[in-house]
C-alpha cells in the first residue's frame, strides 16, 4: 500500500489527516511531540488534523501489569514470546465477543484483557488535552480505534462524558470551501417546551442555543456551552426560563453557520431581523505591501454580532483561501502559511447581525511579503564574525528571537548563540563565530497573537589568516613555587586553540597533556605539576586544522622553597627526578659556595665533591646514591647560609 499524507496535504486532496499516533505520551516516540508536528504540518497546507488514537491496550485499571489471566491461570506476560502472547490476546478477545463462552469464564476473559493493558484512561485524557493544545485552526478534534474497547471501561466512559466531551458542539469549519453561508431559519414559534422552525434547504442542520438571561446574543454567547443540541428536522423539545434567548442558526454541510434567528422564551413568535452595515477595512490598504504574518483589520458595523472575512487570489472570489466567521475585528494570518512572497491576494468582510447580513465590504488586494531576515541574504560569503543580522518588522511591540546554529537542524546541540530582542537587528558578539564557517540563522516573531518563523538562511563567515600565537606567561626559564602553572597569550583571532606542556622538549604524545580552548579565551591553568623543568607551546585552529605551534618557552616548577636563616631570600630548591637535585636563585652567586647534605640523625652525608654542576645561579647534586627519606641541605653562600628540607 502506499501512502503519501504529505502530498496529499500539498496538492488539497483532503479535508484533514488522520495519522495513527498509537504511541503513549511517556513512550520513546512522546505523543505530545508527535501530535504538535503532525498540527503544524496540517496548518501549514491549511487543513485540519484530526489525531487516530488506539485504545486497543486501554485498561480500566490505574495501571498496567506484567501478568495475564486465562483460563483461571496466572502467567507472567514477560515468560511469553510475541507470537505467544499475541495469540493468547487475540483468542481472550474473541472470546470476549461471543454471546456463547465455551472453555472460558468470562471474568476471566475481562481479566486477561485488563492485565494485558499498557497504559489508563488517564493516559487518553492526557492525549486529547494535547490535541487541543496544539490545535492551530480552530479543529482540535480525535478519532478512536476501536469503539468496543475505548467504551467497555467505566472510567473511560466517565472521562468522555464528564470532562472531555461534556458539551455539544459543531464540527469544525471546512473554511476553505467556496460557498455562501446558509440562509437563516425562519418562521420560529414556540408553543410550550415545543420549537419549531423553518428551513430554506432540506440539507441544513439546525443549531439552537439558549442564551441565559441577562446575556445578549453574540459570538461569545453562541458557543458549545450554550448550545441546546443541532437537529435534522424542524422542532425540538427545549426547557428554559424568562429572560432566555433562544437562538437558531442553520448549519450546512461544510459546518458553517448562518445568522441567527431568535425568539424570546414565553413568546410565540421570532424577533425581527436586525439590520447591519458593511464594514469599512483598515488593514492591509489597497495596493499595500504588508508584511505577513499581519492581521486583517476593518472597522465595527452596528448591531453586528460578528464577520465573515473571504481571502482569495481572485478578485471575483470564485476560488478561496479561506472564509471563516469571527466575533472580533480583525483577523490574524499567523496560521496562514500557503501565503506566497509577491502573489496578490483579495480580501473583504461582511457584517452579521440578528436574522440578517450586510452586503460585502469593499474588496481590498495586497501582495504581502513573508516575514524574513533581511540580511546577510541566502548563501552570502565573506561574513564578518561580529556581523549585524537584520530582518523585517512586524510592529513596534514585537519581541522578536535570533538562533544561529551550526546546522540546518536547529537543535540544542547545533545551536551557537540566540538571543531575545525588541529590535529589528543584532551584532553578533565577539567570539561566537568561527572564522571560514557556514551558519544557519533564523528569527521568530511573537507580538500578540502574531507569531512566525523565518526561513532558515545560511551564510559563511570571512576568511582570514591566523598568526601563529605568541605565548606571554611565564617567561622563557621562569621558576614558579607552585604546583601549577598558567599559560598566557596574546589576543587574536581564531576558531580556538590548543595548548600543550610537558617534561620533554620534543612533546612525545603519552607524555604531553594538551587543552583546547575556545577562541576568545586567551589563558589556560595547569594543575598537579612535578617539581622540574618544564616545556610549553600553543597552536590556533584554522577553518581546516591549526597553525604551526608557538616558540616552546621552558620554565621550571618548584614546589618547595628554602627556610630563611639569615638574610637570603631567593634560593629555591628543586628535585627534576629521582637523581638529582637543583638549587637556583636568581640573585645568590653559588661558585665560591659550600653544600652540605646532612641525614635526619645529622650524619653528615655529601660534600661539595657530590656537585654535578655549577654555575653563577644554580648548581647540580646528584643523590642517587641517598637511600629514601627526608635530608637537610645546607647552603652556605658569601651572603650567608640557609637550609632547606627535601624528601627522596
């Protein structure tokens, strides 16, 4: 079989689309999720959806359960393979339908299907507050397979009657149909509890209301929670008390709705017809070049009680966008998404009033222009990374949300930046976009009840070259008496960078630890280091790799620091490996100086004749011939003398 809703949709093969969402609202395919694209996807062909549910798995119970009963025996479901349970469900099922049970107690039947459930009446409320939540044209509407499970629960039947469905109500509009609305009853009487009518065409249903005392009729009084009940023949039974209106409209087949007729209770015959003039438009002017989504806007008629708007591209109307029936005076075209950029369209109003309507408005034509970012346009190159985007304006109040993602799917993951703003531009800030990367931005309007998505453009960001970074901090040959170390560079651009340091000049890769950054950060912190010398780079990322690395600038981490005896503060101690140690100063001189190692129970240990190098500022002791443990160290300089801990 193939099926194709999609196009059907497209090409005004249908009235509506009824796709099987028969996955809960908690499962791995939400049904919320489902239900909100399949609305908007009908919305924007303009048709209604009307979402399949399946109670086939719907329980009386508050839950579901592992087991199932049948045949008076308890078996864990979970035990079965799908062919197994499939035919057990399948055989408790007909067994359920027959009038004659055999080889089955029938509790036992109602048992196996209520065990066998997944999921609650409760689950079903949940999916068609959904519907109605979702619904975008005035049709939130459900269909539920089947009947014989969705109606054999109580519970069900209660939440049916009590909550979701507890008013009447008629169907939704088929408001792009070209037709003229229904003529109105007429000839009402009333004679006791008994109304009677007249209709113009057999074909029409009739809807009556009773509006409360006190109330006048209007497009907030005629309404489910008013509405009597729609009939096919000309009398109804009615109750009502003085004071009511009753109010008659005809309904035709497309669930459009005449003016209404009234009568008063107590009275014998209907009111007159109230006469009303053709409204006067405002909005969009003739000629005009709106920007859409914008709202239909006309002037108020007197003693009207509400409007039929017509959208077509023709000016004699023979074929229509939409012709809907509203209380107030204007009109959104949010949900009006078949309009097209530079195709003129007519539009005019009309007055409704008691038993009557006026003549139609004038006929006003615009040629509207979707809402959209203006620029950077579609494919441009050559962007700068701190660009402006600029899109259309809708009105002054209008909050308006810019997302750029790296994608075309404008997903959390792919998003790189967004932000909510009352203007009609905004400057990407300074490190958001890469340098030689394409992007994709799109902009949503709320302002009321207007609201809309721009097409999704894409736009590459300019190619420059990157200098090869320059390392500030530390300095060539620093010592620093910490177990951690920041590496600083300047400021530049780039798409981010990499910095590494290690204990080996040539930055074996097991032995080098590296870290990326994002481009507007220009300093990276290393925790945890050994005492010794140690060595770093840096390298910025291009649109397609990295640049050379930096010069490598060495410097030397020592934790321990000498204790001050005497005047000298400026001798570091320092233990490169398991061998050797270090003594560095940056002002002390070590060449006419005397080091003495001395053990804990203050043996003396090693002499100047253990030293492996020296020099004006530091001088080299090799220790490999010290067992492990804890050993002073004495300096003794021209200056004076410090000791200093140190542990192998």
């Amino acid at each position: 079989i193939y099926c194709d809703p999609i196009a059907w949709l497209e090409e005004g093969t249908v009235d509506y689309i009824s796709p099987q969402l028969y996955w809960t609202s908690t499962s791995i395919y939400p049904y919320g999720i489902l239900a909100n694209w399949w609305s908007g996807i009908a919305s924007q062909f303009g048709r209604h959806f009307y979402s399949s549910h399946s109670t086939s798995s719907l329980s009386g119970a508050p839950a579901a359960t592992k087991q199932i009963v049948f045949r008076n025996d308890t078996i864990n479901i979970n035990a079965l393979s799908m062919a197994e349970r499939s035919t057990m469900l399948q055989a408790a099922a007909q067994a359920a339908t027959q009038t004659t049970v055999q080889n089955y107690a029938q509790n036992d039947v109602q048992t196996a299907v209520q065990k066998s459930a997944a999921f609650a009446p409760s689950e079903v409320e949940i999916q068609v507050n959904f519907n109605r939540q979702y619904d975008l044209n005035n049709a939130p509407g459900s269909v539920f397979y089947n009947t014989t499970n969705t109606l054999k629960f109580a519970s069900m039947r209660n939440i049916f009657k009590n909550t979701l469905f507890n008013e009447k109500t008629i169907t939704p509009h088929i408001n792009w149909k070209s037709t003229a609305i229904p003529a109105s009853p007429t000839g009402i009487t009333l004679s006791g509890n008994t109304l009677s009518w007249q209709r113009s065409d057999t074909l029409y249903r009739t809807a009556v209301y009773i509006i409360p005392s006190g109330s006048s009729v209007s497009s907030s009084t005629l309404i489910p929670g008013n509405l009597q009940g729609i009939y096919y023949g000309t009398t109804c039974n009615i109750t009502a008390t003085t004071g009511d209106i009753i109010a008659l409209t005809s309904v035709d087949r497309y669930g459009a709705e005449s003016a209404p007729s009234t009568i008063n209770w107590g009275s014998n015959s209907g009111n007159e017809p109230t006469e009303t003039d053709a409204p006067l438009l405002i909005y969009p002017a003739e000629g005009s070049e709106p920007i859409i989504p914008c709202n239909l806007v006309w002037h108020s008629s007197s003693n009207a009680i509400r409007y039929e708007v017509q959208l077509s591209n023709d000016i004699n109307f023979s074929s229509i966008i939409f012709d809907i029936q509203t209380g107030d005076t204007l009109y959104n075209l949010s949900n009006q998404h078949t309009l097209q950029d530079g195709t003129t369209y007519y539009w005019r109003v009309k007055s409704i009033s008691i038993g009557s309507e006026s003549e139609w408005s004038s006929t006003y034509n615009f040629t509207p222009k979707k809402f959209g970012i203006i620029t950077p346009t579609d494919g441009e190159t050559g962007i700068s990374t701190e660009c402006t985007i600029e899109w259309d304006s809708i009105i002054s109040t209008a909050q308006y949300k810019l997302e750029i993602s790296s994608k075309e799917i404008f997903i959390s993951s792919n998003i790189v930046y967004e932000t909510t703003t009352t203007s009609v531009r905004h400057t990407i800030p300074e490190g958001v976009l890469n340098i030689g990367y394409v992007y994709y931005a799109r902009v949503s309007i709320i302002a009321g009840d207007l609201q809309a998505v721009s097409d999704v453009i894409s736009f590459t960001t300019a190619t420059t070259e990157i200098p090869i970074p320059v390392i500030t901090a530390p300095t060539e040959g620093e010592i620093i008496e910490a177990d951690s170390v920041t590496i600083e560079w300047n400021k530049q651009k780039s798409n981010g960078f990499r910095v590494e340091i290690s204990q080996d000049a040539t930055f074996p890769g097991r032995q080098t630890t590296g870290r990326i950054t994002e481009n507007t950060t220009y300093h990276y912190t290393f925790s945890g280091l050994e005492n010794g010398v140690w060595y770093t780079r840096i390298k910025a990322k291009t649109s397609n790799g990295y640049t050379e690395y930096s010069d490598t600038i060495s410097f030397t981490i020592s934790i321990i620091s000498a204790t001050d005896y005497t005047q000298t503060d400026d001798i570091y101690l320092i233990q490169p490996n398991r061998e050797t140690i270090e003594i560095l100063s940056k002002r002390e001189t070590f060449e006419e100086s005397e080091i003495t190692i001395i053990g804990i129970n203050g043996i003396q240990l090693t002499t100047s004749a253990d030293i492996q190098s020296r020099n004006n500022h530091s001088i080299s002791i090799n220790i490999s011939n010290l067992p492990e443990g804890i050993y002073i160290l004495k300096i003794k300089t021209k200056n004076g003398e410090k000791i200093c801990r140190f542990k192998k």
